[in-house]
C-alpha cells in the first residue's frame, strides 16, 4: 500500500514539461528523494482511533505526541493505529491543556518489541519559504491507517493564536500551508529531510468551514521538547506566567515593553518594579507583549528563566538588571464549561467510558492533578534508585554528624560549625519517646529544632535568621536520603518533572556566563514544609534542594557540589552553599559526616 | 512567440528552485519586506479591517485591490520593519478593481524601503498555467508590525476571465485573471503579492469570491498586465493598471464637489453636556467678548425660546441655530432663575482653524456642525 500523496507540484511539471526541456534525471532524482521522504515519515504516523485525530511516535518504546483536544477528554485508553495496519493499545501519560499537547503511550504487543520513530528537529531552525511535509488521518480516510502526506510551505514561524474559550494556546507556533484538515490534529509536521518539526493541530477558517483554508498551525517541537520530560513523569502542566502585568509603550521607534503591575510572586521578591522595561526574557529580546506572550507561552509553569531588566532610577539614571525569576503558573481559572465533554451535543448524557483493556489497567493510575499517576511512580523510583546508587543510605535511619568549616555571610564570619540529626525514637526502658530533632551549632550559637512538632513557632522553622530554613532543610534532606519516599508520608514525594536548574552564580562570572542543566525534579511535603529536589539525569547525583517553608517566601536553597567518597564508598557532596533570596547564606565544606556514629 | 516565451518562464521557474529541492527562505526574505499590511474600514459582516498592499516604489507607491478599506478615514500601513505610517489614497480605479497609495509618515521610514519594479514586471509576458507561484500576503491578519507575512505556494492552473461573484454581487473586475491552485485569497489577503519562484510580482491577489457557476471558492489574482475596456466621456478605451501607476489618478477622476458644511455661526455659549437626547439647553459657560458675552448671557441661562421657537433640548436648539448667518441677529429667550429675560445675540462666522482674540484655545472651540 504506497501512501496516499498530494504530489500536485511535481505533477504538473511532469505533464507540462517535455523530455527535451528538461533533464530527466533531475525529476527522477527528486521523485525519489521524494518517494524516500515519504518512506521515511510515514511509519510513525499515528492514527489516534479514539479521538479520531493522529500522533507520532517519538521513542522506540511507544512515546507518541498528539493534541490535547485529541485524547484530554477521553477515558485513559487510546487505540491506535500505525500504518503496518495493526491496531495498537495505548494509554494517557501526560497532558498540557493550555498548550494542546498530549503524550500518550503505545504498549508494545510482546517484549522487546521496537516501534518505529520520528527524529526530532529543531524547529528554531525552521524558515518561512522551507518546505513543509505533513502527515497524518485526515477526516479520517484511512481504514488501514497508512497516513495521508500533504506537501506544503512553511508560511510563517513565531506565530501566536490566541486561545480559544481560554485553552488551546498556540504560541511561538509554526504556520504553514500544507493542507491539514479535521483528523490531521495531533500529526507530525516534518521539514523537508524529514526531522519532526511540529505537531499539527489548528487552522484559520472564516467563511469556507472547518477544512483546510491554506493557514495551518503546528506547535513547534522545541516548545514540545520543554514540555517532554514533565509529561513523561505523568503531569498535568500548566503554562508560564510572570506574575506581573505588562504593556507595549508605543512612543517611540521600537515599541517597549513595561511593567504594569507586580502581584506578589517570585518576580516581586526578585525585585521587579512597574514601570520596569523589560528587555530580554529567557534569552530573547522583547519589544513587544506578543513577543513576549509568545514565549511565555512555550514555558512549563515553574520553570526559572532570566529576565533582564532596564530602570530608570529617581536620579534619573538608566540602569540595567539581569534577575532569575521562578514564574508562576498563567493558568486562569476554569470555567466549569461543556468543553470538557467528549463530542456530542451540549446537553446529552455522556457516553459511557469503554472499559479500559487490561493491558492499559497495567500502566494507568488514576490522580488529581494527574495525569497518570503510574509513570510519576516509575520516574519517582527510577531518581530515587539513581540518587541512591550514589549515596547508599536508603533505610540507614541514623543519627548524622556533621562537621566543618564554613563562612557565613550575613554575619561576616569563618569558622567551624557541626549539625546533628537525630531520627525519633520509641520509649525504650527509662527513655521517654523523642522526636526528629536538628541541632546546628555555628561558632558556639547554638539552634535546635524538633521539626514535626505541632504548633511549631514560625520562626523556628525560618531557623537561623536568613537562611529561610536551614535546620528543617537539613531534616528533609535526611528524610529523603536514608527514608527516600516513605519519609514523606501521605503520598508526599512525588515526580516534578524535569527542568532547568541554576547553580549559583561563581565568583567573577557574569550573568550572561550562566547556564542550566536539564534535571529531574523531586517534589517533597512534609509537615506543611514542601521541598524540590534537582537530581543529575544522567548521573543521579544530588545538584540542589529548595526548602519552602511558606509558598509566598523565597525558599532556602541548598546547592550541593563536590562529592567525596566515605569509607563506606559514598558519595557524599561536601560542598554546600546556601542561599536564600538574593543572599548566600553560607558556605560550608563538610570535614566529617558520620552517618553511623 | 509567446510559446517561446512562456517556456522560457518556466525554465527560469525550474532552474531557480524545484520543489522540495531547496527552500525557499532566501526567496522569502528578499520578498516579503515588499508587501505592507494596511489597515483600515471594516470589521462588521464578515469584511475584515485589514489587508495588503505591494510596494511599487522606494518612496512608498503601495499597489492594493480596490476593496472596502479605504471606505472609512483613516488608512494605516505597517511596514516590514513595524514602522507604522499613515497611507493616502491617489486613486481608486473600480474598473481594475485596483488602488493605487501612497506611504507617508517621516521620511526616514521610507528611505530605502523595497519595492517590487512594477515597469520591469509590466514588460514581462503573461505567465501560463503551470508555472509555479508563491503568494505573499497578511491573510487572517496573522502579522502585525514587523512580524512577517504570509507566504503560501501553488501553482498557476489557468488564465482567463473570471466569473464569480462576492455575497450577491459580480466582481468587480471584467479582465483576465490568474486563476492559482493554492487558497491564497483569505480575509485580509486581498492586494497581496503574487510572484514567480523567484520573487518576481506576476500580480495581486484578487477578493475572495466564489465561482457564479459552482459556487465554489476561486482564488485569483489580478496580474500586473490587466488592461479592461472601459466606456468614458470619448466612448470606448482600454485602460490598464500601468495607466494608474504612471498617471497616478483614476481613469474618470470622480468630480470634486464642494460639499456645504453646515456649521453653526459663533455665539461664544458653550452648553452643558448634550447626555440623552433631551437634555435642557442650560449654558455652562459663556466665553468672555464673545457675541453672548455681549448680549449679557450668563452661565446657568436656560434656553427657553429661540426667536419665539421653543427650544426643549440642546439638540432641537443646535439644529434651529443652524438656520442662522454670521451677523443675523437672533432673539433668545433665557430663564434665569424666576425670570424669563429676552437677550439678541449677533453671532460672528465660526473659523475653522484661525483664531480670533477673542477665543480661548481647546474650550471655546465652538460646536462646528452637528453635534
């Protein structure tokens, strides 16, 4: 079965031309580099069966992207066909409401079986003018499931579609002409070597009907690769806002950017005022509110992302800031609207959910705020067991002491400190029953804090002044180094993600210099204190902790660095520096860390 | 001879980018700074605010379809750069269904601004079907400011006339048209370029209509060649686009008529704010020398008749005072608070734009026309 191709360039160049005018080894060749794209792209078209859009497979192991309005409000199953004409069960892992996007999971029918996948491009690298192929179900003509091929240009890149009844946003998006119609949602859009460069999903209509006008959009697959990791780990995700309202100043020349209005966020503690320019935001330089609504909107809520800053001060000088700011979520508040319902005219009873395959009950856990609580699971163990291959301390629950040299700053002071925990203890004989209980001794001060008392003084916990936390911190830390999960109690510890983590700033780098690594996020709440964990992908090992001890206040931060191996081979990191706010606490280097003494 | 040279064309086509060989990016960016997105009437029943227009010259001569645009004030251009300028109207040339505009603004924006060489595209032969094209245009007002335009791709499929018809009425336009393969005539697309593989203009994109015979959508472009046959005050002559561009006014120039503006004559009363339709004729403020003043006006004065015509509203006395000339003498009868005082005002002939000593600025402006 050779796909069904729209091939109405080449054809009307074969008919018009003849052989004299033309040499015919140029056609044959591009015939074939044709006929070679086409082979190329069509095995991991999708046909999403339940949905009745299209996907495309990402990964040998079945990760395929589709749109949100494809899948979102389905029950967790999704059959699938691919164009071996086999009909395939799949099931939700992740879901971006506002971004459309949706990750869904092939089940390989028998072990060791290798689904065939796209390559993934770099849609940054996509140009009006460059040649656009895409494939996919449309009106969903294909009962054999052997995509349709349409063959088009790339109109326009960067482009922003406003969303429609406040979801389905389409920033930084690609627009093209290749014509994509109803079953096309969800389908792969390639560029002319075949890399995956979009996922199709929304045209422009008026006054022809819901079918192919020649404006088609595609979320650009860089924005999909921000979002990848998350989905993975089973999340429902929100979008990026800042936490502040901003307006084009039209004035001049070159539009500019201001800021309205700062609600309390990060980017208020960050320091950003109104009547702040702002120039660049995660990279990009701004002049206008699309520009930056276009890039806010291709950003995973949460995400920390530089933003630089031009102030005019009351002397009346120009002065330029560059801040790292940890957006909030831009979600607005839903709507209880029909829009949730699977198709069907408002006010019918909805259909009941198929039951779900057993296959499918295998890999599907049921969550709020989930979208599927089974992968959170297993991308929660796998960083667990990552992080403990290093550290070695899973269900040692022992008392710790620590000791070394440290320079704290709010105090001007070097000098040595030590740090006992000690993990609760039943009565035992004359012994009264203790609590967790954290005990830092700097230069003689001491602070002692028993962290999962009731009623705990607020300012206990914020212990010692400027840290934001340090003793409860270093509790968590124990919790989940020697407890992992089961530290957490009440289904505490769960996957985050993955997202860019900072490392503090070194001396005599400037912020332009900084640069973040991908890592894998652990979120932990225990006694109403929550913390995110920043692990290595690759490595496992344990970059960073942020300990809140209330949402609307900086966190402390601990960034660890430095690992030395103990006696017992663990690798423990031995620096730890500090931060809370715009302010490093301390640095410390740890000489001795008993875990057994 | 003209087969010559329509495979010439074709080749050139060829040899300049097969499809899927190459992109066309280069192509694209050497083009769409050419094409402005205009802004103007419209808005209501599916006529969308805005469109596109080729830039024909570097000093700002902008090529569009003669729509519904530029029925309203106020035309705006957005070049390619965000630059945003204003946009004059030379002529409007309803047999070609073309209008020919003109940039303004400061001149530095339109220094060196790109431009298609319409003579050069002029000289340039018909294009067949089969050749390909690219179309560049702010289809659904996608772009805004600097943001580019759209750029599709399709194909020639015929060239010839065309019958088709917008809501219940024909087209507009008589001449031969291209008719593409491509969905190239979207809302707001009208008056964008249609151009070779190369970037070369072949024409504008033409209105979105449908077919008379099938009622099906049709997507046309009017080419750069257009000529129609058109009945003047001398009978028949054909007259083409080039005509409009070289002599940059219409064929039949619409005839300038002096319109009579009614404005009020100057009295110097300044009345409270005319809110719902029957608001009392009170004066807020009455402007020192002025013929009111002069009378003995006062602030507070309530209209009460105007040459024995009783005035219950501002409205009905606006209207009665533009039966007036300067330098009439009008009778106004004002209540002031129990009494009924009987005043004539002089009025002076409202300038428009000068100011007599006696004005103050911004407020004594008086109420030119209706209100």
């Amino acid at each position: 079965m050779s796909p069904f191709v729209i091939w109405s360039v080449v054809a009307s160049y074969t008919i018009l031309f003849q052989p004299a005018q033309i040499p015919p080894a140029v056609v044959i060749r591009l015939e074939n580099d044709r006929i070679a794209l086409v082979k190329k792209i069509t095995p991991p078209t999708v046909a999403v069966v339940s949905g009745g859009g299209s996907g495309v497979l990402i990964s040998s192991d079945g990760y395929a992207f589709t749109n949100y309005h494809v899948v979102g409000n389905g029950g967790p199953a999704i059959k699938c066909g691919l164009p071996d004409g086999k009909l395939y069960d799949g099931v939700i892992v992740g879901l971006d409401k506002m971004g459309d996007l949706a990750l869904i999971k092939l089940i390989p029918p028998q072990p060791n079986f290798s689904f065939p996948f796209a390559v993934l491009g770099d849609s940054d690298q996509v140009y009006p003018g460059d040649w656009a192929v895409a494939s996919g179900n449309p009106f969903l003509l294909a009962s054999d499931y052997t995509p349709t091929v349409t063959f088009g240009l790339i109109s326009g890149t960067h482009r922003y579609q406003y969303p429609e009844r406040g979801m389905f946003e389409y920033t930084d998006c690609i627009q093209m002409d290749a014509s994509i119609n109803p079953g096309n949602s969800g389908g792969p859009l390639f560029n002319g070597k075949g890399e995956l460069i979009g996922i199709n999903g929304r045209g422009s209509f008026d006054k022809r009907g819901r079918v192919n006008s020649g404006v088609g959009y595609a979320i650009s697959i860089n924005q999909c690769k921000k979002f990848l990791g998350s989905l993975k780990a089973g999340l429902r995700l929100n979008h990026a806002g800042l936490g502040a309202l901003v307006s084009t100043v039209d004035d001049s020349a070159v539009s500019r950017v201001l800021v309205n209005q700062v609600f309390p966020s990060d980017a208020l503690r960050r320091g950003i005022q109104p009547e702040d320019q702002i120039i660049r935001f995660a990279g990009r330089p701004i002049t206008t509110v699309n520009q930056f609504k276009n890039i806010l909107g291709t950003i995973p809520a949460g995400w920390k992302v530089p933003i630089g800053i031009r102030r005019i001060t009351e002397a009346g000088e120009t002065v330029q800031l560059d801040v790292l700011v940890r957006l909030i979520s831009g979600e607005r508040q839903e709507t209880p609207v029909q829009a949730d319902q699977p198709s069907g005219r408002p006010g019918q009873p909805k259909p009941p959910l198929k039951p779900i395959p057993a296959v499918v009950k295998a890999v599907y856990e049921q969550k709020e705020n989930f979208a599927n609580y089974h992968f959170n699971k297993i991308l929660r163990e796998n960083a667990l067991v990552k992080l403990q291959a290093q550290l070695k301390l899973l269900g040692q629950n022992t008392p710790w002491q620590l000791q070394g040299q440290g320079t704290f700053q709010n105090k001007n002071l070097a000098g040595g400190w030590s740090l006992m925990i000690n993990p609760a203890q039943p009565a035992e004989g004359n012994n009264p029953a203790t609590m967790d209980s954290v005990g830092l001794n700097i230069e003689g001060i001491d602070f002692r804090l028993e962290p999962l008392k009731a009623d705990l003084d607020s300012r206990a916990l914020r212990d010692p002044t400027g840290s934001g936390g340090l003793l409860v911190a270093a509790f968590h830390l124990k919790q989940l180094l020697c407890l992992g999960a089961k530290g957490f109690p009440g289904e505490g510890c769960t996957h985050g993600g993955v997202e860019p983590y900072w490392p503090p700033m070194e001396a005599g780098q400037s912020f332009d210099q900084r640069k973040s690594l991908m890592a894998e996020v652990i979120k932990t709440t225990l006694g109403g204190v929550s913390s995110r964990w920043y692990i290595e992908p690759e490595t496992g090992f344990l970059l960073s902790v942020e300990v809140s001890v209330d949402p609307e206040e900086d966190p402390c931060e601990i960034h660890f660095s430095n690992p030395q191996a103990d006696r017992m081979g663990r690798l423990l990191p031995r620096d730890w520096i500090i931060i809370h706010g715009d302010k490093t606490f301390a640095k410390l280097k740890v000489v001795d860390w008993k875990v057994n003494p | 001879m003209r087969l010559h040279f329509l495979t010439l064309v074709l080749f050139g086509g060829v040899v300049s980018g097969l499809p899927g060989q190459e992109s066309l990016s280069q192509v694209f960016n050497n083009t769409y700074p050419k094409v402005v997105k205009i802004y103007g009437a419209g808005g209501i029943r599916g006529l969308a605010g805005y469109g596109t227009g080729v830039v024909i010259s570097a000093d700002g001569l902008v090529l569009t379809v003669n729509n519904h645009l530029m029925d309203g004030g106020d035309l705006v251009a957005h070049l390619h750069d965000g630059t945003r300028v204003p946009v004059k109207v030379l002529a409007r040339e309803p047999e070609l269904d073309t209008a020919l505009l003109k940039l303004g603004g400061a001149k530095q924006a339109l220094d060196d601004l790109p431009y298609f060489d319409f003579e050069e595209a002029y000289k340039k032969p018909i294009a067949g079907p089969g050749v390909s094209v690219l179309a560049f245009s702010n289809a659904f007002q996608i772009a805004t400011r600097e943001e580019p335009v759209s750029i599709m791709q399709g194909n020639i499929a015929s060239y010839g006339r065309l019958f088709g018809r917008i809501g219940i009425f024909d087209i507009p336009f008589s001449g031969n048209v291209y008719v593409v393969d491509a969905i190239t005539n979207n809302p707001g697309a009208a008056g964008g370029a249609l151009t070779d593989r190369n970037g070369q203009l072949l024409g504008l994109v033409g209105r979105e209509v449908r077919n008379e015979l099938t009622n099906t959508w049709v997507n046309y472009a009017i080419p750069v060649q257009a000529q129609v046959d058109v009945r003047g005050p001398n009978g028949m002559s054909r007259i083409g686009i080039m005509d409009l561009v070289r002599k940059k006014e219409s064929y039949r120039p619409a005839p300038k008529v002096e319109k009579p503006v009614d404005v009020e004559p100057y009295t110097g009363i300044r009345l409270v704010s005319n809110l719902i339709d029957r608001t009392p004729p009170f004066i807020e403020e009455v402007f020192p020398g002025s013929p009111a003043a002069i009378a003995g006006i006062k602030p507070d004065d309530l209209i009460v008749y105007v040459d024995g015509i009783p005035v219950p509203s501002i409205n009905t006395y606006r209207e009665l005072l533009l039966r007036y000339k300067p330098g009439d003498k009008i009778r106004v009868d004002v209540r002031r608070r129990d009494q009924l005082v009987g005043l004539d005002i002089t009025p002076l002939k409202a300038l428009e734009g000068s100011k007599p000593p006696f004005r103050i600025p911004l407020i004594t402006q008086p109420s030119g026309g209706r209100p």
